[in-house]
C-alpha cells in the first residue's frame, strides 16, 4: 500500500518517507549537555536551566571495621541538575576534586553524548560495537568495563541514561547513586 500526504509545498511526500525523516531528526543529540565525563565541568548550554547545585557526603560502607576506615576517608560530592531546552535533565556528579565522575540523563531527547562523554565516547562507541557483534542486537546499551559504565535505554520521547567513571567514584559512593 503506497499512501501519500500532502508536505507544506503541496509536493506529494509518502508517509513512511515523512515517518522516516521524522523519527531521523528526533534521534538527533540536541543542545551540548553541560558535563564532560573525567574533566572539570562545563558552563551549560544556551537555553538550559540549571538547579543550584547539592553537595552530598558519601557514605561509608556499612560494616563497622569498614566503616571506622573509611568513616575519615569518605569524601562528598556535588550533584548539578540542568533541564536542557528539550527538556532532557542531566545530573552532573564532580568529586570534591573538581572532576566529573559520574553523569545521568533522563527526558525526551538523549543528550549529546560525545559532548557529555568526552575523552570516553570512542571507548562507549567500542563498547556498543562489541555488543552488537554479540548478538546484542537494539535495544537498552550496556557498556561496562573498569574504566567506564555506561547504561542507555528507553524509546522515542522517553530516554535515561548513567555513565560513570569505577576508578574515580568517590569512597562511599555506589553507582546506584548516580541517577
């Protein structure tokens, strides 16, 4: 069945030709996402609106040897929450370092990920590769190695997504943490 509709320039477009387009542009990274994965962080994007940051102290693990260890070695975090202007949030995590070690996203549109990745996207890039060529097939994205997690799903117009960095979490933070 060939059905047609009439585009803005009265020129007949198919409607599996407008769909394809259509769902084409909506796959598209919009606005830079304000965090760069392993690097200080970033001024946000234009248009974006940005919560006052929280800082959060890391817990320390929960059995007592443990816990008096680490009770003097748990450090905080500062979480920054910005609703781009497609309305995607991005949680941006930075160590009392000043680096990121942590970023997540979750809204209608998933955020520029080589901007918001960094350094890390051709390893994510290799990583979604390797999974593909495993019988991964579409679908949610995993990547997990030692050096960065990264874990990307959802469908059209409702994404969410963490990347992490294991080596730079802070004592006391768990990857549950980052949302």
């Amino acid at each position: 069945m060939n059905t047609w509709i009439i585009a803005s320039g009265l020129r007949p477009v198919s409607a599996l030709g407008s769909l394809a387009a259509g769902l084409a542009f909506s796959l598209l990274p919009v606005s830079p996402a304000h965090a760069a994965l392993g690097g200080a962080p970033m001024t946000p994007p234009t248009g974006a609106t940005v919560s006052n940051a929280v800082t959060h102290a890391a817990t320390p693990a929960a059995t007592p040897a443990a816990a008096s260890a680490s009770a003097a070695s748990a450090s905080s975090y500062t979480v920054s929450t910005s609703t781009l202007p497609v309305g995607t949030v991005v949680n941006e995590y930075v160590g009392a370092d000043g680096v990121v070690f942590g970023v997540a996203w979750q809204g209608p549109r998933i955020p520029d990920l080589p901007k918001l990745l960094d350094s890390y996207f051709p390893q994510y890039v290799q990583g979604i590769q390797n999974q593909r060529a495993n019988g991964g097939g579409r679908g949610p994205v995993s990547v997990t190695g030692s050096a960065l997690v990264v874990r990307s799903g959802g469908h059209m117009g409702s994404f969410a997504g963490q990347a992490y960095l294991p080596p730079a979490l802070p004592v006391g933070v768990s990857p549950s943490d980052i949302k």
